[in-house]
C-alpha cells in the first residue's frame, strides 16, 4: 500500500490483551458537499468503535440528531471485558443505540422545534476479533475483503423494500423519485428496531462505514476500486472526492479501517504513532460549541478546505466533566435556599408576576399564530376513510387544535397498497408543496394491486382552484 495521506489523520486500536487479537487502522472524513449549507451527517472512529449517523429534519435540525447520537455512542468506544459473549456484544449495541433514541426524544420534550428530527445510525463495535453491529436506516458498511466487496447491512427505505419484492432493480433505484424515503430511524418517538448482527473479521479485512452521500453515487465496482489500494487516509479522501465528482448533492462521511494482525501493524508502526480518536461533522461542531444552547453562525458546517475535498477530520477530544461535588443544589423547597433567595418588595411582586405572565400569553399567542401562518403552507399525503388524501397542513396535532385538513381527495385506496406503503401513508408522508404531494400520489397509484382498473390517484378533475374549494374544510 501506498505511505499515508499527511492531509488526513489516523489511528489504531492496539492489543492491549492477548497476542491473537487484531487491531484496526482508521480514517474518518466528513465533507459538507457542494449543494447542502449545513452538514447533517456525524462520524467517529476510535480503536474500538466505527460509527456513522445522518440526520434527517432539514429545518427540524437534523445536525443535533446525529451529533446527540455520536455522543451516546462514543461511550461504547472502550475494551471490551474478556469472555464477552455474542449477545453481550450485541446487547451493548443495541442499548447504546436506544440510549440515542431516548435522548434525541427527551431534547425534542425540551424544544419542540426539533420536532420531525431524526437520524440513521451504522454502529461497528470491535472486540479484537469480532465485530457487533448495530444499524437503522440507509447509512450501509461494507467488507473488503480478497478483492470482492460486499454490503454487511441492509437499507430501511422504501425503495429497498422495492428491489426485496422485485418490482424495481437496484440501478432503477438510484433513480427512483422517493429513493431518498427511509423507514426507520433514531427519532425519539417511534420505537427503535435496529438491526443486529455479528461479523467474523480477518487480517486484510477492510471495513467501510458510510452515509447514503456517498453509497447513493457511487456503485458497488466504483467502492471496491477505490478500497483496493492505498491507506484507509487515501481511501477515505478518495471516496469523498469520487462522491462530489459523481454529482452527489448531499453531505458525504466515509470512515474506512484496515484490520490488522500484530505483524502488519508492526509494517506501519510509522503511521500508528499517534492514538487518538476521531469525530468529523456535525458531532464536532456540537462539540465546539463554548455555551451550551448558543448556536453561533456558520457553526454546524462541515470541515472541508475547498471543493477539491482535501479535508481534515478533527481530533475527538470530548471530556466528560463529573459534576462539581462541593456545589449544593438548588431546591425551592429547600429552608436554607429559601431562607437566602433574595425576595421583592411586596408591592411589586404581584405587579411583576402579572406583567410575566401577560407577556408569556402574548408570546404563545405570536408563536401560535406564526406557527398556523406557516403550517398552512404545508402539505402531506395521509389516510382518511381507506382513501389517501393530501393534507394542507403539518403532520401533528395540539391539545384541542387540529393543524392540518383535507385539501384533496383521490381514488387511491389504502387496502390496495402494499401493507408497509400503508403502514407509510398512514403515518404521513411530507410533500414540499401540493406538486409534489400530488406526484407522490401518482406513485402511490401505481403500487395499488390490480384487484380492479381505475384512473390514477389524483385530485378531481378541473383546476386546482375548484378542486379546493370542493374538499377544503375550515373550522
């Protein structure tokens, strides 16, 4: 192999127990892309933990999806204990994964502006012998191995469900219109079914962890061309680089590692000096953020030095910071805080209190009317009666207020779809406008069985304007 790419760093996890165990030589690199502002997608890699994450939510903030992911699972990047079984591999996993889930809910419980965020998750745990993986949704790792490149996981999205049944083939699924459709993801809300499973790994091996900005672009021959030579820095950068000159418009992560024997690790002992995890993406600008909450302009972009993707990863020095033990909480009930909590004038207490509270209602009210304001400019396809229909509105509700309607009904039928495109539409599908609610419609028609003929899905005949006035419904 080629010597090492000075613009990207590395590591490995060393044998720190018995002479039969392997070590992994690791790259990791996040690049923003050439269309996207943000980089929603999180990467880490350490000596025993690969793992990538991309975060869904657009304006829900997918960034602080994967990055709160990464942080929990990075916990996971540790040795594990001697006489770990396989489902104790797998069960450290899979609670990592749910620790994600449950955090990503808890921060949308506090900030309801992250509601509808969500991220894919490809966990590689390394035992030194083994790998425990952990996946949910469209992010995919690979084996290279003897020159033949295979796909260890299996994407949750609507259109591999497709090709499992038949009806589309995998280069028609590049192209698909909802090839961007996933079904399962960390989100904190539904429940997390990841798959698990264990991978056997040998000396030669090499492991690829990527989000779907590259996997979407580059084929499985274009993968195992680049992963056939050079260190997992040249094979990183260059997956990334491929990616951008293939037209990918999303963020792209690659993390790449080599499994080593104690002699092949010995052969590179000059590029192994330095062991120190990586985090690339959204996850280390999370962690650069000096005040918690502060979310200065520019912060969640992703590292890259030009378009040319000569990038460079950052170390992933995260401390976790034990609590001060000689600090005293706060406890309104508490005789002591109460007895030295500084208190108001009675005379003013209640007239601040009231203009408090005349302010917080105001506030509720400008949020909630700006809020209807927007959601009205919303649509998605749903179920009504057994019949999709699209929906102007958004896809949630509040205490005693209904925030979407009926906009248009259709002739497509629900007990006529496949049953995991109904389980879909009767969750809800988002539309970026009612053009491309009615296109989701018409391919929704198209996967109604032929139990009987009928016209495809669409709104009534006639002009939009009409067609509204026949199926909007006010309060």
């Amino acid at each position: 192999m080629s010597g090492p790419d000075p613009e990207a760093a590395t590591a490995t996890a060393e044998d720190t127990g018995s002479g039969g165990m392997l070590r992994l030589h690791y790259s990791a690199i996040s690049d923003v892309g050439r269309v996207r502002k943000d980089n929603q997608d999180s990467g880490y890699a350490g000596p025993w933990l690969l793992t990538v994450c991309d975060g869904v939510g657009g304006a829900a903030r997918g960034d602080i999806a994967s990055g709160t992911a990464v942080q929990q699972l990075r916990r996971l990047d540790e040795q594990p204990p001697s006489g770990l079984t396989p489902d104790d591999l797998l069960g450290r996993v899979a609670g990592a994964l749910h620790r994600a889930h449950d955090r990503i809910g808890e921060l949308v419980d506090e900030d309801p502006a992250l509601n509808g965020t969500s991220t894919t998750a490809t966990v590689l745990v390394f035992d030194g012998t083994r790998a425990g993986i952990g996946h949910i949704g469209d992010s995919r790792a690979y084996l290279y191995r003897a020159g033949e490149i295979s796909q260890l996981t299996h994407d949750h999205t609507f259109v591999q469900s497709l090709i499992d049944e038949g009806r589309i083939t995998e280069p028609e699924s590049r192209v698909h219109p909802h090839r961007n459709l996933i079904l399962k993801a960390l989100d904190g809300i539904h429940e997390a079914e990841p798959d698990l499973f264990l991978a056997d790994l040998q000396p030669g091996d090499r492991l690829l962890l990527c989000s779907d900005g590259a996997s979407g672009v580059l084929d499985d021959a274009r993968l195992a061309d680049v992963l056939s030579t050079g260190t997992p820095d040249y094979a990183a950068v260059e997956l990334v680089r491929a990616s951008l000159e293939a037209g990918s418009s999303d963020n792209v992560t690659c993390i790449v590692a080599d499994v080593l024997d104690e002699a092949a690790a010995a052969g590179r002992a000059a590029a192994l000096d330095e062991l120190q995890p990586l985090l690339v993406g959204a996850a280390a600008e999370l962690r650069r953020r000096p005040v918690k909450g502060a979310r200065p302009a520019g912060i969640f972009r992703g590292h890259r030095s030009g378009d040319t993707g000569e990038l460079e990863p950052v170390q992933a020095e995260i401390p976790d910071l034990p609590p001060d033990v000689h600090a005293i909480p706060s406890d309104p009930i508490d005789p002591e805080t109460a007895r030295y909590a500084p208190r108001e004038p009675f005379r003013f207490f209640w007239l601040r209190r009231l203009m408090v509270a005349l302010i917080a209602v105001g506030l509720v009210w400008m949020v909630a009317a700006g809020a209807w304001t927007w959601s009205q400019s919303q649509y998605y396809v749903g179920e009504q009666d057994g019949q999709v229909v699209i929906f102007r509105g958004v896809n949630t509700s509040l205490p005693g207020i209904d925030l979407s309607q009926p906009f248009a009904t259709t002739n497509v039928e629900l007990d006529r779809l496949p049953a995991f495109v109904a389980e879909g539409v009767r969750d809800g599908i988002a539309a970026d406008d009612f053009a491309d609610a009615e296109a989701i419609v018409d391919n929704l028609a198209s996967e109604m069985s032929p139990a009987e003929s009928l016209d495809r899905g669409s709104v009534d005949t006639g002009t939009r304007a009409s067609a509204a006035q026949r199926v909007i419904t006010w309060p």
